[in-house]
C-alpha cells in the first residue's frame, strides 16, 4: 500500500499527528508479520502517563522506550516513559530528562533508575537476535511524542488511556527508522474510538545514539576555543570488550540517554570541572594503552561523577 506522509514539519512539543486507520493497520500487521513472537500493544493508562510527567515544568514530550524484564521472554515486554526536556531545541528529539527516581512503566509501577538501564538493554539484546545485520546503536528501542500531541490524546471526553500498538513499516529505507508505533485513544474498556496517531519519531534515528569509532580524542574539553568536546562511547572498545563482558551491558545502554544531557548541561557552565577532565585524560589513556579493565572502571565513575554534578544537583 502507499504509505501516508507527514503534512508539516513540526516543533518537538508537537510531534505526532492523527493517521488514517488504514495506515494504522497497515503498520501494526507490519510489526506482527515481522515479529510474530512478539506482544503487539500494551494499555497505559491517562493517570500513568500523567505521573510519567508530574512535578517537570519544563517537558517538550515524551520517549516511550521498549523494554523487557526477560530477554528470553516475549510476554515480559515493559515501556518506559522518559520524559524530555523542552530545551535540546537542536535536536530532533530533544535529551532525556535523567531522574534519579527513575521512570513509570506502562503498567503503572515506577521503575528504578539502577533496572531502567537493565530492561532496556534487554530490550536491545533480544531485537539484536531480529536484526543481526544492524549495529548495537541502530537497533530499534523507542519513539518520541510531543507534549502537545501526547496531551491532546489525553484530553478527549472518555479518554481512559491508550493502546500502544507496536508498528513497523518495510517500506522504510534506513532499518532503524521502521520502528512505527501507534497511538489509540481508548475508553475505560481498552477499546478504541478515536482517529489513531502517528508521525512520532523513532529512537534511534532521530536521538543521539551516536559512537566514536577511532582508538584516539575519546573526550576533552578544548580549552583554547572553550568549546565542549563530548566523553565519546569508542566504538571498538563497546563492542570488544564491554559487550562481551557480563555485566556491562546496562552501562553502554545508559550512557546513550545521560550522556547527552550531561554534555548539554555542561556546555551551559563551559565545560567539564577539573576532576572531570582527568578522569576523561586517565580514561583516554587506558585505551590507548589498551588497559580496557581500567578503562572501564574510569568510564563509570565519571559518567556517575558527572550525573551527580550536572544532573542531580
């Protein structure tokens, strides 16, 4: 069939739009065609999306991430709500609000921030089966919805939530952007009675999952110019030593959503803090050197240096 186009490009808060049903059908028969195995949509309800947001006076919308509480088990399928902030206006999908308290899943419980990373690398460890032909960082794991969008939904007379069915589109040519999903409005029966939505945007490949693929300048601040160069996940290291070690998988998960946010809040007070420049020195010298057991423990430690610097505070 041909498939529906976008009619505007629009501002991160308003992401998401209502499609035709044939559209909506033609991607949810997608996803199941495609992973058979797999849950096709779960409920979430209005009061848990709410909560997914309460208490932020500064949210542009929503990333509704893919997770499981099992990697061996289709039917522990979890979604996370992350919360986005409303000033990455550079970005196609703008950073992640990190909370330490973690993060409302679908099924109405919150989340630790420690087992967010865990269900969502699981996530990633069993599409990656799929999709062997794909990199680590370009395997499907979420989209985005603005907050106006996301709020429309929510506001419709007997909206009691909605049902979030999981999509995919073939026709797509970058494998990473397939990722499809679509919104019902549903009543306090789950069943659907509204246009459903969709014109969100996928994670990846419109957030920053992005690597540095080369041994050497994984991270500094360049003092000369005072412009922040980011603490880069190399890619070699990612895949030849902390994918391969048990363990570590939830750290190279996490450090693509607080990296990001980190460097954005960084760059606001011009760079990085002395400690933090030495941990990046000593970081880069382990690899370089090729201690990657050392390497790790730096990479750690500041990534959770710098969470509590420029995120917690």
């Amino acid at each position: 069939m041909e498939t529906q186009a976008i009619s505007t490009k629009r501002v991160a808060e308003d992401v998401g739009q209502q499609i035709s049903g044939d559209f909506a059908d033609y991607l949810t028969n997608g996803f199941k065609k495609k992973f058979p195995e797999e849950t096709p949509s779960v409920f979430i309800t209005r009061d848990t999306i709410m909560r997914a947001i309460d208490g932020l006076d500064n949210v542009s919308g929503v990333r509704f991430m893919y997770g499981f509480e099992s990697a061996d088990d289709s039917r522990s399928r979890i979604v996370l709500m992350m919360p986005c902030n409303n000033t990455s206006t550079h970005r196609a999908i703008p950073n992640s609000i990190i909370l330490p308290q973690g993060y409302m899943a679908h099924n109405g419980t919150r989340v630790s921030f420690e087992k967010t990373w865990q269900l969502l690398y699981n996530h990633t460890v069993r599409f990656s089966k799929y999709l062997p032909e794909l990199p680590f960082n370009k395997i499907m794991r979420g989209t985005f919805m603005g907050i106006n969008s996301l709020l429309t939904i929510l506001e419709i007379e007997g909206c009691a939530g909605i049902n979030f069915n999981f999509g995919y589109d073939d026709t797509i040519v970058e494998p990473s952007a397939r990722n499809k999903p679509v919104f019902e409005v549903a009543n306090i029966g789950g069943l659907s009675f509204d246009p459903p939505w969709d014109f969100t945007k996928p994670c990846p490949d419109a957030c920053d999952f992005t690597i540095v693929d080369h041994i050497d300048s994984i991270g500094h601040t360049d003092r000369t110019t005072g412009s922040l160069m980011e603490l880069n996940l190399n890619g070699h290291f990612r895949d030849e030593y902390l994918l391969k070690a048990d363990g570590n998988g939830p750290l190279v998960e996490m450090y693509y959503y607080v990296n990001p946010s980190i460097n954005e809040k960084a760059a606001l007070i011009e760079g990085y803090n002395n400690s933090h420049q030495s941990q990046i020195a000593a970081f880069n010298k382990h690899l370089a050197d090729g201690n990657y057991y050392e390497a790790k423990e730096v990479f750690e430690n500041t990534i959770n240096g710098m969470m509590e610097t420029y995120l917690f505070q």
